[in-house]
C-alpha cells in the first residue's frame, strides 16, 4: 500500500535519520521513496509520519547494517578469528597475485606438457647410461646387474617425476 501526502504539521527526517528509525541503508530509504512506500516533503526531508506508517506495516524485510563490524568492536575470540581470516584471506590474494604474474611471464609449464616431456627424456637417458655400460663393461655378469640397476632406477624416476612435476605444476610452483 502506498502512502498517502504527508500531513501538513510534518516536521521530517533527514534521510539518515528515516535510515536510523528503519535500520537500514541509505540506498533502501531511496529505493522505498521511490516505490511511494514513504513520502518526501516539499523541503526534501522524508516525512515521519510514514515511516511510523511504514513500520506499522512490518517495516523493512531484513535489516542492514549501516557498516560492517570492525575488529575494535568485536571481542576477545571473535576479534582473533575475525583477524586470522583476514589475514587468510589477504595472504590467498597475494599467491593467486603472484602466480597471475609467473603465468604471464611464462614460468610455468602445463601439466600435459610435464607428462609428456619427462618419460621420453629419461628413457633417452637412461639408454645413453646402457650404451655406456655395455661399451665400457667387458664382465657379462656386471653389465647384467648394471643394466637391470639402470633400468630400475630409471622407472623409479619416472614413476616419481611425473606425479611430482604434474603436482608441482597445479600448485604453481616453477
């Protein structure tokens, strides 16, 4: 329902003071002067006579607070947790920050390209060390158990770089 003209002996509220009585925003006094929900007068000032009406009527649906709480008005536990999440949440900005920056400078790799790149080169290697080994070992039974070494090791390697590199790779780290 909207309200009707104000009366005529109005005095009127500044719209901080109609915000105060309605607990609420500024924006929402506005909003509600526009929906005709609460009438201005002639000087600008919204009249109290409605919003004593309006909060008749069951007044805002919720309530805002003119300002967030900050850490001096809150208490002891609240005070330290309210400062911890802060400082949480400030140190998270920071990282994502700073792995943006590394992302545009090309420091990281693709996880793809870490999974593709690694085994090949360590089997590339590891055939380079069997060349090496079958050349330089003249005993049957010592290039057998160097070769088997060579080869175990070298799965080893891979079965740990990949996942390391890939999970490197996720957390942004170069």
């Amino acid at each position: 329902m909207n309200n009707p003209d104000p009366p005529a002996d109005d005095t009127g509220l500044t719209q901080r003071q109609a915000a105060a009585r309605l607990k609420c925003a500024l924006g929402k006094v506005n909003r509600l002067v526009r929906e005709r929900e609460l009438a201005r007068l002639a000087d600008g000032r919204i009249s109290a006579a409605s919003v004593a009406a309006y909060l008749a009527r069951g007044g805002p649906a919720f309530a805002v607070p003119a300002t967030p709480p900050s850490p001096a008005r809150l208490s002891g536990v609240n005070a330290s947790i309210y400062a911890e999440s802060r400082t949480r949440r400030e140190a998270a900005a920071a990282q994502l920050a700073e792995l943006e920056v590394g992302i545009r400078r090309g420091l990281y790799v693709e996880r793809a390209t870490v999974a593709a790149v690694i085994p090949p080169a360590a089997r590339r290697y590891r055939d380079v060390l069997l060349q090496l080994v079958r050349d330089g070992v003249a005993n049957e039974a010592e290039r057998a158990a160097l070769l088997a070494r060579i080869e175990a090791a070298t799965e080893v390697f891979i079965a740990i770089a990949v996942p390391q590199a890939s999970a490197s790779a996720s957390r942004g780290v170069p």
